[in-house]
C-alpha cells in the first residue's frame, strides 16, 4: 500500500512527520502553481494507492468550527476569470472553457471518493490572493456559496483527476475568511487536530486495507 501525503509546508504536517514511517511525503510549496508542479512530477516517477493532500484552510461559514478537520468534496480555481468593471466572470462563465468537459463537472473538480473517514465534506475554491478585502470575501462567498478556501486544493483535485489518482483533501479550519488579526485564528489547535486525523487515516489505510 503505497501512500504520498502531501502539504504546502514543513509546519501544517509537523507532528505527523515526527512519527511517520508509513507514508511517503511531498512538501510542495505554498500556492497553486508550485503544488501542480511537485505533484505532477511526483506522480510521473511513481505511482501510489492514495495521495492525501493536507493543510489549513480558511472558512466563510459560521457553522464550520475553527480548530476542526474536514474533508474536502469539490473544489475550484475561483479567481481564474475575467474582471469587468464591478462584475467578476469564470472562464466557463466567459465561454473559454465548457464547465462539464473533463476534469470538471459543472466547473468543480469533484472527489468521487466516497470514504471520507468519517470526517464531515466541505466545498471549497482556491485562490492565488490572500485578502483582507471584504469585496473579495462577499464576492466569492456569493458566488461559489463555498464552505472553505486555500491556496492549492483545486490545483491538487486537477492533477490528481487527470493522472487518474484515488486522493483525498483534508483542510483544518483556522480562522474565518477575511480575519487577518492572527490572534483570532486557532492555528495551534488547527494543526493538532489535522495531524491527529492524518494519522488516524494513514494507520486506518495501512493497516486495514480500506481503499
């Protein structure tokens, strides 16, 4: 059972990467292109039974607790588009690309999976910019109705859909979208509870084969 767990920095993975001797590990980088990239190289030299892609995350939504792990369904490149005057449009929206032609559906790039290992789905989008920008937070959170963001999960859900690749997102949620006063943000018990939920997943798939 060969597993590549996957994270943008050395930090959000740190208590797993103490104790790890199951799994392989990629660090990528931070954002979407560096994570294409590794990823996509990684996945021409090796093949594995699973990638799990694990990190941080933003949340627009009261309901979802800070400090806590979900698993993440569908995700999207929200700021790819066309910026006309107030009005922000998708590609799929300006016609450059067909939203149900693969890998998209209905312009997400959706996990099929259906073992979430009891963890709770969320939807997500992915930016390129970290904003403080209320115009930006209402306008995704309006338009994509989104339940969390970040800065590689789309790039990682494209990669691994087009090679053809059994992976799985986890995101712990660390603070609310658009708070950028870090004293707010629950990023020390964000990062607990991601670690124990990635270690958790990884003895469950090892031990018990249930891919």
């Amino acid at each position: 059972m060969k597993i590549l767990v996957i994270a943008a920095t050395e930090m959000e993975i740190a208590p797993f990467l103490a104790q790890n001797n199951l799994a392989e590990i990629l660090i990528t980088g931070v954002g979407a292109p560096a994570c294409m990239y590794a990823l996509t190289k990684k996945l021409a030299q090796q093949k594995y039974n699973l990638v799990i892609q694990a990190g941080i995350a933003g949340t627009f939504k009261n309901q979802y607790s800070l400090g806590k792990t979900y698993a993440v369904k569908s995700d999207l490149f929200a700021d790819l588009g066309i910026e006309e005057g107030n009005n922000f449009y998708s590609l799929f929206e300006g016609g450059f690309l067909n939203p149900n032609v693969f890998p998209y559906t209905d312009g997400k790039l959706i996990n099929t999976k259906e073992n979430y290992f009891e963890l709770k789905t969320v939807n997500a989008i992915t930016i390129n910019t970290v904003s403080d920008c209320m115009v930006q937070t209402e306008l995704f959170k309006k338009k994509y109705d989104a339940d969390i963001e970040s800065m590689e999960g789309a790039s990682f859900h494209y990669v691994c859909i087009q090679e053809n690749t059994t992976f799985l997102q986890i995101r712990s949620i660390s603070n609310f979208v658009g708070e950028r006063l870090k004293t707010n943000w629950k990023m020390k018990e964000s990062i607990e509870n991601l670690n124990e939920n990635l270690v958790r997943i990884v003895n469950l798939i090892t031990l018990n084969s249930l891919l």
